[in-house]
C-alpha cells in the first residue's frame, strides 16, 4: 500500500509540474502575440493592400504573394505552393434588381448580389412574375405555379438557436439547392433572402450548386430588409390580384478551371519532423468586401501561431505547417488537392486545425477524434480558462481539413469563437478590416498557439 500511494503521489506530482510548466510556456506565447503581435497588422495589409481575393481573380494571386512573404517574414523553415485546379466564376459587374406592381413601369429598386457560381441573366436582364417561397415544403406544394415564374425563396434566420451556426446550416440549403429544385418545375430564376439575422440591408453571397438534371437559371440573393419589403408587397397585393413583377439582372459567368495554390510554411520538427501538424485557414473570399473576418483572420492567426512559437524560441517535436488554403468558398479544391498529395506521398498526419469562424472573441474548441484522444485533451482545459476559452466540444473541425479527415482518418479540431455576430458580417460587404477587433483577434491567435504547442509537446 505505502508502494502505491508513493507512485500514485509521484504522478500527481509530475501532473502538477507540467501543467505549470506548460502555463508558463502558454504565458511566454500570450505575452509575444500581446505585446508584440503581428496579426493585426498583418490582416491590415491583407485587407487593405490586397482586399478582395475571389478565387482565381487578380486579387487571389495577389494574396498568394502576400501569403509567402508573410510566412517568410514569420521565420518558416521553408515556404512553398502546392498547384491546384480551381474553378473561375467571375461576378461581371454589378447586379440589379427591382420590383414592379401591377402597371407601374418605374419599379423599387432591391439591394442583391449573384449567388457564387450562378449563370447570369444576360446582358438585358430578365423579367417575369414573381412567387413567394417559404420552404421547401411550401415549393413542392405549389409546383404547378412555378413555371415561367422568379421564385423568391423567404426562408428567415431561426433566432431560436444560440450557436449561429446552426441558424446558418439551417437556412443555407435554400442557397445551396434553391435553384436546381426552382427549376425543376420551370422556373426562370430565383431569389434568395440572404443569410444572416443582421438589422442591416446588405446582401450575403455565398456558393450555390446546380444539379445538372435541371436547367441552369440565375440565383440572386436579396438584402434581408428588402426581403420583407418584398414579401409585404407581394402580400398585400394577393387580394386585388396586381400582379407583381422582378426585374433581375446579373452578368455572372463561369470560365475554364485555371491554376490555384495552397500557400505553406513550416516549422521542421526537431525529433519526429515526419509528423505533422497542420493550422491554417483559407486565403480566398468573396468579392463584395474584403475578406476580415471570413477568413483573413483565420489566414493571420496560422501564421501568427508560426511566428510566435520561433520568437520564443521554442523548438517544436513535431513539423507544424501552416496552410492557407485556395479555394474554400466556391470549391473546396485547395483542401481536396492538400489531402490527395498527403496520401500520395504517405505523410503521417497527428491534427489538422482551421480557423474559419471569424476573429471574434474566443469560446471554445471542436474536436472531431477518437473518445481515447478527446479524453486526453479536455486534460488540458485548464490551461485555456485565464485566455476566455471554456470548453472542448465533440465535434468540429473545417471545410478545408475535412478531406484529410476522411482520406487519412486524421484528427481534426476548429476554433470556436463567439458566433453572435459572424453572420452580420459573413459574405457581405460588411467583412472588412474596421469590423475586426485587435484584442479578440489576437487572443483567437494566442489560444490557438497554445493548443497547437500541448499536442506537439504531448502528441495524441
């Protein structure tokens, strides 16, 4: 008995050491990004000398120089691009709308903007009647009304849910699958009330798909303030029976698939440099602002996490390799083409985490691994709650890193700040560098670093 309580007392004695071991290291990480940090500043030249970097456009190449230099300057042992194929949608100018009722020829206009990877309605534009959409089910219900019709897809914001996310992954089908199910019973375009629960009037972009059964018609998606105004007016005018009209124009279009690249730097790995710890998030955004938030925060706290770990001199066990990926609005290419050269060339892959939710101030952690694994890292939880971070969630992760998930079963983790404003924000032209706050980013940064140091120390 007295043999074991000694060695039961010895491991909680080296637990104890550890843990303040590790907090003095997560201490010297915070005070480096706090005090010293690069991240703001970095996302200002981003945003401001960059902007704008839909894939494939001027912009996005611009970005992928920026992104070499400022792994570079962040003392990466080596900087590289990994080629991919990347589609190339243009947007063609700007996107009107309006509507008209009953004889009126001068009409209202409405604040859109074309939907990701939308055709669009040619250069004169197109008119036709317009039918109010509540849902899907509401769709099916009155698909005898739709041909030759604008449907205009009303589905709100459920301010029922306290994570926003999920509002999103509720509302989101009807811009991802809107147009295909329209025109599967003839109608000539669709309108979508845009995304978000924000009081605004700024329309959300964001990836539609066509399901290549049905014709190709222009998708648009409609400020949400309009939207109400829209509904109201189409309403109200059921009883007299005036017709109401939607003028829509878009010279969206898609081109050939042209050369992309993931943008990589890394740290080599003192004693197992053939494991590997991927952070990253994806360089590409959506062309109405300049890509702040989604995801030039999650592109500056990778980096940031490179930078800090060389500046205080910690040497990593493991290659840590910052990824800024291509292509993840309108295409997924970069995280695909990232997983594909990882099995080909049998890379051993211990987590993958992405930063794709904003800058906000930081929450928690989402871990998409084994039961064995979680319970290992919510040992170190309490490392993270004098940096605002509570909690390890079951169940996270990233468009971008999800291929490595299912192609090498890799661990893959997201980080999780406040939601509450993301989606006033998310692909409008509201996502610019003012709508971003120093202090939140940099503690997004510093918690991110912090977890990335405990599974290189540690491993999984």
């Amino acid at each position: 008995m007295k043999h074991f309580l000694s060695f039961a007392f010895l491991l909680t004695a080296i637990s104890a050491f550890s843990q303040k071991e590790d907090s003095i290291t997560i201490s010297r990480i915070a005070d480096e990004m706090l005090i010293r940090g690069r991240a703001y500043e970095n996302l200002r030249e981003l945003t401001k000398k960059v902007g704008a970097r839909l894939t494939a456009s001027p912009g996005f190449y611009k970005a992928e120089a920026w992104g070499q230099k400022a792994l570079q300057d962040a003392g990466a042992d080596k900087v590289y691009l990994q080629e991919c194929m990347v589609p190339h949608w243009v947007r063609g100018g700007k996107d009107e709308a309006k509507y008209f009722v009953g004889s009126d020829a001068k009409g209202k206009t409405l604040d859109v903007l074309a939907l990701g990877n939308s055709l669009g309605t040619g250069a004169n534009g197109l008119t036709a009647p317009v039918i109010l959409i509540n849902s899907f089910e509401e769709l099916e219900q009155r698909k005898d009304e739709v041909k030759g019709k604008i449907v205009f897809y009303n589905y709100k914001f459920n301010p029922r849910f306290i994570h926003t996310f999920q509002s999103y992954s509720d509302a989101v089908r009807f811009r991802g699958q809107g147009a295909s199910r329209a025109a599967r019973y003839g109608a000539v375009a669709v309108l979508v009330r845009s995304m978000t629960h924000a009081t605004d009037n700024n329309p959300h972009t964001g990836a539609m798909n066509y399901n290549d059964s049905f014709p190709k018609i222009p998708a648009l998606a409609v400020g949400i303030q309009d939207a109400d105004k829209l509904a109201e007016v189409i309403q109200s005018n059921k009883s007299n029976n005036a017709a109401v009209k939607l003028f829509l124009k878009s010279n969206a279009k898609m081109l050939s698939d042209t050369v992309g690249h993931n943008v990589i730097g890394e740290l080599t790995g003192s004693e197992f440099p053939n494991q590997i710890i991927t952070v990253g998030g994806h360089l590409d955004s959506w062309d109405p602002a300049e890509g702040a938030h989604d995801d030039g925060a999650g592109c500056v706290h990778s980096i940031e996490v490179l930078r800090a770990l060389k500046s205080i001199g910690y040497r990593p066990k493991r290659t840590i390799r910052v990824v800024l990926f291509a292509n993840e609005e309108n295409g997924g290419r970069g995280g695909s083409k990232y997983a594909e050269e990882a099995k080909n060339k049998n890379e051993q892959h211990i987590l993958a985490l992405e930063s794709d939710e904003g800058g906000f101030t930081p929450r928690s952690f989402g871990f998409t691994m084994s039961k064995e694994k979680l319970e290992k890292v919510r040992t170190w939880l309490p490392l993270f709650s004098p940096y605002l971070v509570w909690q390890f969630n079951e169940g996270g992760g990233g468009a971008d890193i999800a291929p490595l998930a299912r192609v090498l079963g890799t661990p893959i983790a997201g980080f999780q700040p406040d939601s509450q404003r993301y989606f006033d924000i998310h692909h409008s032209r509201a996502d610019v560098f003012e709508n971003v706050n120093k202090r939140e980013l940099e503690l997004g940064a510093l918690n991110i670093a912090a977890l990335i140091y405990l599974v290189d120390k540690y491993g999984l």
